[in-house]
C-alpha cells in the first residue's frame, strides 16, 4: 500500500466520520477528533470518566498523522502512518466494528441534463505472508459491474471523486449486469492471481531455515526413543514459528456509483 493510497484511506476515515481536517497536505493531515472518535481509538477512559463526572465542557484530541516522513521538513510532530503501524491496524479494525461495507454515490453538480452513474464494486483486502517473518500488504481492487472492468489501486480513484451517501437529484444509476455477488467471486480470483505473482522466494527461505532447525533439534534428541514430550513441544513450536502462511482478510469494501 502507498502512502498515497494510506492517505487518501485515512483522509475518507475521518471525513466520513465528521472529524474535521484541519490542516493537510499530501505528506499529512492534522484531525480534530469528535468526542465519539476521541473516546473509540485515543485511549483515554479516565479523561472522559472525570470530564462526564463533573461535566465539563470535554476537549476532544487533535491528530497529526504523517504518511510519508521523507517529504517533510524537519521539526514536524505528529505519528507515522505505514502499513504496518499500530494506529493504522486500529483504524482497520474500527472499520470492520463500525460498519465494512457502504454505498456510496459521486456528487453531480446541478445541472439540467440527466447524468448516468455507473455502478462499481470495490474492495480493499489485506494480504499478510507470514512465518518467522510478516510482510503485509493492501491491495485495493474495484470492477465496474456493467462491463466487468477491473481497476487496481481503486482506492485512489475513489479517493479523487467526491462521493456522498446520498445521490444528487437528475440522476440516473445504470443497473448491473454483474451482481455484486458474481463481483466479489472475481475480485477473490483477481487477488489469487495477484498473489501469485508476487515473489514468494520468502516461503523457500522459510522452509530452509525451518529444516535447518529441525535438524538441530533431531541431532539434540538423537538417539532418545521415544522422544520426550518437550521434543515434540518444541518440534510443534518450530512448525507454528516456519510454517508459510498467507491470509487475505477483507478490510471493508462497497458499491460506488461512478460517472
């Protein structure tokens, strides 16, 4: 995931959840939580606990986030936002608690000509490869449900249009010819491929290290049969520490109604 893309998530999150962008560029943006987002992901029960007990007036927090650290001059405060932070995992995880899937419509100026939306699916999975090291990487894919176009990094072509829950008036929305269903099935087969294709020498090295460790462990308990219970503890500690692993979960996705 680029920062580009991490930036364009993070400014739809907070929009869509009535903070208010304060400052921002394309290396950054500052928040102005509400009291509902300052209570969900600051980590601050006490504060809130006193402010509601005596009822005072609360002062919800302000967030810097940096997505790209290298395009700032010095001096800037704020966190560091990358695919494997902790506050970005946060923000996944209250997608998923607050609602993964959302209808959205791009704004029409007002006009006296009829305009056609075209609806798209557009989901963005989290794949993570994982033995004895983890790598994780968001890939957001979108296919258009009337020709079946599929669009990679389609979080930042949503990222551009200025979409809202609720259509403008003189508009038509095309049905589709694709269900969202049959959708969701490609886009699950788009992601396989991508996959794929990526260079997975990781799982060889893995399983290298793996037999190397094993080895070290027979020649340890060479000779003691049966073997004792702590052989196959640490044998099966071994297995769950190499074993390859890849895991695609779906971060939140929805349908988009595109000019």
């Amino acid at each position: 995931m680029h920062s580009t893309e991490i930036h364009t998530y993070l400014h739809r999150f907070f929009t869509e959840n009535n903070c208010e962008i304060l400052h921002e560029n394309e290396h950054y943006l500052t928040v102005q939580l509400t009291i509902d987002m300052d209570k969900r992901i600051m980590n601050r029960p006490f504060y809130w606990r006193y402010i509601e007990s005596v009822n005072e007036i609360p002062n919800p927090a302000q967030l810097t986030l940096i997505t790209n650290m290298q395009q700032l001059q010095n001096g800037m405060k704020g966190e560091v936002i990358h695919l494997g932070s902790p506050r970005l995992h946060q923000l996944f995880r209250l997608t998923k608690e607050m609602g993964q899937y959302v209808k959205m419509y791009e704004r029409i100026a007002d006009t006296n000509e009829r305009r056609i939306l075209t609806p798209w699916v557009g989901v963005n999975y989290k794949v993570s490869f994982t033995s004895h090291q983890t790598k994780e990487i968001l890939y957001s894919v979108g296919i258009n449900l009337m020709t079946g176009t599929v669009v990679k990094e389609f979080q930042e072509t949503i990222g551009m249009r200025d979409l809202s829950e609720q259509s403008s008036e003189q508009v038509f929305h095309l049905p589709y010819i694709i269900t969202p269903i049959r959708a969701l099935d490609r886009l699950d087969t788009v992601i396989t491929q991508v996959i794929e294709g990526e260079d997975l020498t990781w799982v060889e090295e893995a399983e290298k290290r793996w037999r190397k460790d094993q080895a070290v462990l027979d020649y340890f308990y060479e000779g003691q049969e049966p073997k004792p219970e702590c052989y196959e503890m640490e044998k099966q500690a071994m297995e769950e520490r190499f074993k390859p692993r890849i895991t695609v979960d779906v971060v939140n996705g929805g349908i988009f109604y595109l000019k």
